[in-house]
C-alpha cells in the first residue's frame, strides 16, 4: 500500500493540521485540538454541530464556517469522534442560544453523541437530527435503518443558513427532521477502501464487477453486479432512488452527484449529465444542482446520487451565502 503519509497512528492528527492551517480565514482549534470551529461566531445564534470519523473529508470540518456549521469534530478513520471532543464543540460553539447536533446514523456515532448530551445537558440547551438519507441498508434489516450518507450536506447547509437567519432550536430540528424525509442518495463503487491501519482493502471486486449500494465506511453493498455503461449504471440508481421518495406535484429537486474519493471530476459531470436526463424524464424538474467530490470515503472509486424534494424556502436557504472551506457562494 503507497499513501502520502508519515505513519498510519499520526496520519488523522497530521490532516486536520494541515486543514486549519490552510483554512485559518475559516477555522480554528477549539480547545486542546478537540474539535475545530469556526473563526468568528455569532452570539445569540443557535451552534450548528456535526462530526464524524476521518475519511470523509472535506465532511465535514470543510462545512465549518459562515452559514453552515459553527464546529465539528473529527474521531480516527471511520471513527465516531469521542463524547469529549463533542463536549468540547458544545463548551466552544454555544453563544447563548444552544446547539443543534446533526447526526449520521451510525451506531457509534448516535451513542458518542448521545452521551455527550446526556454529560452537557444540565449546562446548555441541546437537541439531535438523526440524518438517514442512505436507501440501501433499511434493505439488511441491519442496525437502526438507514445510513446517514451524502445528504447530510444538503441538511447541514439548509440548517446552517437558517440559524444565520435566527431560528430557533426547536424549529430547527423540525425543519431538518422534515427534510431528512425527502432525502434519498445511493452510491456505486468499483473497488473497495484502501484503511491505512489495517493495509487492507475493504472489499475485492473482479475486473467486470461493481458494488451496488456502498457505504461511506468501505462497507459492500447489498449486490454485486456486472459492470456496465454510465448510463446503465446511473439509471438503476435513480430508479431506487426514484421509488422509495415520495413525489409531489410542484416538488423542487436539488440533485447531488458526490465522488467518493477516486473518481475524477470528468466522470462525476457524466453521472450528473445522465442522472439529470433521467429524472427529468420522470416530470421531476432540476432547480438546484451540486457536483463534486465533497463526501468520501477514503481512496474509493465511486460515486453517489442524492435526491432532495425541497420547499421554496428550503430552495433560498439552500441558495443563501456560504462561506466555508468547501462550500462558497454565492
């Protein structure tokens, strides 16, 4: 295995340096390195909190930042962060008006989570949004549902604007607990995660095969199947996706064609051309769109489709300013 490390122990601590430090307009650590906020917070305003294991970058300390999130924490390689470092983000990011934590839904993460506002739950005012866009586990029947995979951006940013705009904590979570219902994302994989502690891929696929359904931890998908043209393989991805979203007449669509690590801009604009095509042959007009490589999963080649179903005011939050490491507009 060649990755652009020193060793495998210091390799998440040497990133995220390296992150502040290239981003210093935006971020800064909070206290004994446990979480990294943004630079300038806005008293009065409700802390929008999220984190995970590393591996997702630019998920999701490149999030951090004006009119998205106020801080986020970063545990090992696929490894919730710990109820102490997102302590530590609460102590740092509550200006007066409480924190909102948005949520992937991973086992590990909901009880790091969880805990953590159990421990600062007398000294601040907290809530949780659980985000479990993923179609493909509540398939297993495994765990508590589906996975909490690239839609999480469209929550975060949608939740980020709207505390910009002074909204309350529990009106937040009702907004991003509804929009968590009209959230759907997909993704195909044709290898699997190169983990830098183990030196082992994931998975193993042949030179004709593809994994449907993977998620953003290295995880098989629920089938194997044979590779195929783009237009093939985007085409089953909208079609589950398609099915399992409830569509409504005057429904506005935000899609978002996301890399999971390994795939060049080229072939993710390819994805979007043909997902576009293929939804909006279904009557689902395309008012909002986003390409790129923003939620990964490490070394992987492949990609995810999201589908949002969004309110008009859910479209101008998602179109108010941002200024983040990875996200700026306008």
């Amino acid at each position: 295995m060649k990755k652009f490390m020193n060793t495998a122990e210091t390799m998440v601590a040497e990133s995220v340096e390296g992150f502040v430090r290239a981003h210093e307009a935006f971020v800064v650590f909070g206290a004994e390195r446990k979480c990294i906020r943004r630079r300038h917070l806005t008293s009065g305003k409700v802390a929008l909190i999220s984190g995970g294991g590393a591996g997702h970058e630019p998920m999701h300390i490149g999030f951090v930042g004006q009119g998205m999130l106020d801080a986020a924490c970063v545990g090992h390689i696929f490894t919730s962060p710990t109820p102490s470092q997102i302590m530590a983000a609460i102590e740092e990011a509550d200006t007066g008006a409480g924190c909102l934590l948005v949520v992937k839904n991973y086992d590990g993460d909901l009880m790091n989570f969880e805990m953590a506002i159990e421990m600062a739950g007398d000294r601040h005012s907290l809530d949780m949004i659980v985000v479990s866009d993923d179609i493909e586990t509540s398939r297993t029947g495994e765990g508590r549902g589906r996975r909490g995979v690239a839609g999480t951006l469209i929550i975060e940013k949608i939740l980020g604007a709207a505390a910009e705009r002074g909204m309350p904590l529990a009106e937040l979570k009702q907004l991003g607990e509804g929009l968590n219902t009209r959230i759907r994302s997909m993704g195909v994989a044709l290898n699997g995660v190169t983990v830098p502690q183990t030196e082992r891929t994931t998975f193993a696929l042949g030179p004709d095969e593809m994994e449907m359904g993977v998620g953003i931890h290295g995880e098989p998908g629920h089938a194997r199947q044979p590779f195929a043209a783009a237009d093939a393989i985007i085409m089953r991805l909208c079609e589950t996706i398609i099915a399992d979203i409830a569509v409504t007449p005057g429904a506005r669509a935000l899609l978002f064609v996301n890399g999971l690590g390994g795939t060049p801009p080229a072939e993710l604009y390819l994805a979007y051309s043909g997902a576009r095509r293929f939804i909006e042959g279904k009557a689902i007009p395309i008012e909002r769109s986003l390409v790129g490589t923003y939620v990964t999963s490490l070394d992987m080649q492949g990609l995810s489709i999201t589908l949002a179903l969004l309110t008009d005011e859910e479209i101008t939050l998602w179109d108010a300013p941002v200024a983040t490491a990875a996200l700026r507009w306008p």
